[in-house]
C-alpha cells in the first residue's frame, strides 16, 4: 500500500479524541421558588447572572481570533484541539442564552450586561487579529482559574441551587479541559511577553468597567445595595479571604511570566475526577449528555 494510501485511511482526528469533546446536553432550569439561586443572596447571585450574560457575546469573540489563524494549524491534533474548542465554546454560548432567558423570565435584567460587555468588547474588536487572539488568551486564563476554584469549592457548591449548579460545574469542566488551545494557537502565530502584557492590560481596561458596572446594577435593582447582611454575605463568598475571586486574584500574573503555558499549571487529576463526576457511569450529568459516543472518553 502506498504511504499515501495509507495516510488517508487513518482515522482523522476530533475534538473528543484528543480530550475536547463538544457535549450537547439538555439541561433542566432551576425550579426552586427561592429568588435567589446561591445561599438566597442577591449579591453573589447577581454576579453569576451578570457573569452568565457576558458568556454569550464573549465566547463568540473567542471563537473569531481562533477561528481568524485556524488555517495556520497543520499539526493535526492543534487542529482537532481547535474544533473541539470551538464546538465547546458554540454550546457554552447557546446553552448560557438559554440559561439568560430563564433568569430574565425569573425577573434578573441580562440585558443591561449583554449590552455593556458587548461595548468592551467592542474596544477589543479595534485591535489587530493576533492582539485580539491575546485577548482570548488572558480571558482563557482566567475562566480556567475560576473553574478550578469553583471545582473545588465543595462548600461554596453547597450553597448552589442543584440545577444552577450542574450547568457551572459542566462549563467549568469544558473550560479546563480546552484551557491551552487558544494560547497553542498564539504559539504559533507569533508569542511573547510584551503581547501577553499589552493584552492583560487592554482586557483589564475594556472589561473590568463593565463587570463592576453591570454587578453594581443589577444589585441595585434588586433594592440590595445598602442591605448590609446581604452585601457582607456575597462579598465574603466571592471577595473573603477564602472567596471563590479573591483565591485566583494571586495566580493571574502568571500569564506573565516568561515561560509561561496553561498546562504548567496541571488540572488533569481535577478533569478527571468531574469527568467521572459528571460524565461518568454514575455522572450526573449523563441522562442529559445527548451525543454521547459509543465508547467513553
């Protein structure tokens, strides 16, 4: 047989073989009749609403700097990393839409959010496409640093609506599990330490006045602004001395670093253990799982 032949019969790589499946699930909404879906606070509740609004517009400018140097991929599992990436990334953003309508028919605004990311990413979109591939790749580093804390917050867990839950944990997972995909792509098309620091800063500047902005807002229109008890509450679940921000505030200058790669922070024995949690024989998330694959993953 020739070597050609023999090259086309091998099985082309995907997403799920190399570990980046994009999963389709169908996801139950919360049917609580408390309010507020984390320990019935506003606060920290209104700061995954707000952070749930910003998913949808986010990853589709995830998805474009990828997509911008796919065709610069010639490894073939760089290239399977990316479609798995971008399939996982195109199910967070329909999925958290999905989860956006039910917080807007629960009377949350998402709205107001939606539209104020949308400006800084707006600012984003000015620079130029390997600038904008940095940007996704600050923003990667931190949603995979707030994954793993949440993964392996059990007590903050505890405090979740069950069903509110399941759909951070999913996205958690994903979120770490494609972690280095973008920045292999940066790799390639061209990396240093002056790019990565300009684009921390352009992130910091176009997003943080949204983020603090949008959590302000939608505090205030629940009335809680100057309830006490509850702004304490929140602000010591996500900004404490063990809150879920305030735990990853010291790890995100690392992307600075000279040597710097995700995976040189190791997540694998956390992936594997919500895999199974979640995915697994017993997962919780498995009945939902619509594309599962004949054999597992």
């Amino acid at each position: 047989m020739k070597a050609q032949e023999k090259i086309q019969q091998r099985p082309r790589l995907t997403g799920a073989s190399v570990g980046i499946p994009p999963r389709h699930l169908n996801f139950k909404m919360p049917d609580n009749k408390t309010k507020y879906l984390v320990t019935n606070n506003a606060t920290a509740t209104m700061f995954l609403v707000m952070l749930s609004a910003f998913f949808p517009p986010g990853e589709r400018f995830f998805v474009e700097s990828v997509r911008h140097f796919r065709s610069r991929a010639k490894d073939p599992a760089l290239k399977a990393a990316i479609a798995g990436f971008i399939g996982q990334e195109a199910i967070h953003s329909r999925e958290h839409e999905r989860l956006n309508k039910f917080l807007t028919e629960r009377g949350f605004d998402t709205t107001f959010p939606e539209k104020a990311v949308a400006g800084g990413l707006w600012l984003l979109e000015k620079l130029s496409p390997r600038q904008k591939l940095a940007c996704t790749t600050v923003m990667e580093h931190f949603t995979a640093l707030l994954s793993e804390a949440l993964l392996e917050d059990e007590a903050l867990a505890s405090l979740f609506d069950p069903e509110f839950l399941s759909i951070w944990q999913w996205h958690a997972l994903e979120e770490l599990e494609h972690k280095a995909v973008a920045y292999d792509l940066q790799e390639l098309v061209g990396n240093d330490k002056k790019l990565r620091l300009q684009a921390s800063y352009f992130v910091a500047g176009a997003l943080l006045p949204p983020v603090m902005i949008s959590w302000l807002y939608l505090i205030a229109r629940e009335g809680k602004l100057t309830d006490r008890k509850d702004l304490s509450t929140g602000l010591q679940l996500l900004l404490g001395k063990q809150g879920i921000v305030r735990r990853i505030i010291p790890k995100l200058p690392i992307y600075a670093a000279r040597r710097f790669h995700p995976n040189k922070h190791d997540t694998t024995k956390l992936e594997n253990t919500w895999r199974e949690k979640l995915f697994g024989d017993q997962g919780s998330l498995l009945s939902s799982w619509r594309n599962q694959p004949e054999v597992d993953i």
